[in-house]
C-alpha cells in the first residue's frame, strides 16, 4: 500500500505561541503540515500595522500515518495533543483543507477591508457609541479613519471621527 493512501488529515493542538515552530517541526518528519494564516490589519500603539497571524490560533492540520507517526507527533515539542474523540483521532475531510487553501494565497488568508459609500447606513461596533446607527459621511486622511453623522437622540446627527475598523455596514 503506497504511504499516500495511508495518510489522513488530522489537527494538532499546540501550545500557545508554539505553531509556527510545531508547523516546521512536522514538514520534517511527515507528508505535510499546513497552517493557515490570516492577514488582517490592527491597531498597535494607536497606528495601524499589517498582522499575519494563524486563522486557527494552537492548531496545525498535519497529514499523517498514524500508526506509524502518532507518538513521534503526540509527544513532540510545543504539541499538546491529537485532536480526537474519546480514544479515536479525527480525520479532517480534505475538502475542508482544499477549501482553506483555495481562500488563500500561500497559505495567507486576507478577509478585505469592507469599503463605505457616503450614505451608507452602518453601526459602530466598537468604542463608546458602540451599537448606534450612523450614516457613513467621508474617508478622513486616510482609509483608516472615517468621519459619520451619528443618529443620536434630539439631534439631527452629531458628526464623530472614529477609526474605520470600530463601523460596519449595517445589514
């Protein structure tokens, strides 16, 4: 029987901080190991930086034998376990691994930064006015921040500057 038939996809629980390190670990020792990532922008001492960290924080999708690799995956550094339930280990559909790696690039996903028209109507989901309907008024210096008219009680709209990631398009 050929090694690729024997080989199933499973998920690797590691510790944290620990995947990059678990992910290299494994592509020297089995078939493949693949660890998503995810590119999102952040804000970091009140600017805005571009983040590539794991789509699944503590979890590598490795494809293995298991007879003949699980104590050398189980018990190696930075891994806490072999997902499973009860005393079985999950096999993880490859479909599901080929749908994770069509949405990316090398591995990298990118969710894009949703872009506002004026007028739109959107909610600010994070800050003080968290949960208020305003309606989308302009881009400010950059697309980082956004200006909108605030619908708040006996006003005809407050105007509020907030960072463009704290609005989303209301539904």
């Amino acid at each position: 029987m050929d090694i690729d038939e024997k080989t199933t996809w499973h998920l690797v629980r590691t510790k944290v901080g620990k995947e990059r390190y678990v992910r290299d670990q494994l592509q020297a020792l089995i078939p493949e190991a693949f660890l998503p990532l995810l590119k999102a922008r952040i804000l970091r001492r009140s600017r805005f930086t571009t983040s590539i960290s794991p789509l699944f924080p503590c979890y590598v999708f490795a494809r293995l034998d298991l007879q003949l690799h699980y104590f050398d995956v189980r018990y190696m550094a930075g891994v806490r376990e072999i997902v499973s339930a009860g005393y079985d280990s999950l096999a993880i559909p490859p479909e599901i691994i080929a749908e994770i790696q069509r949405r990316g690039t090398n591995g990298v996903v990118e969710i894009p930064q949703t872009q506002f028209a004026v007028g739109d109507r959107v909610i600010v989901v994070d800050g003080p006015f968290n949960g208020f309907e305003a309606i989308f008024e302009r881009y400010l210096s950059s697309a980082e921040r956004v200006a909108i008219l605030l619908n708040a009680v006996a006003t005809r709209g407050l105007r509020v500057s907030l960072p463009a990631s704290a609005v989303a398009k209301r539904i």
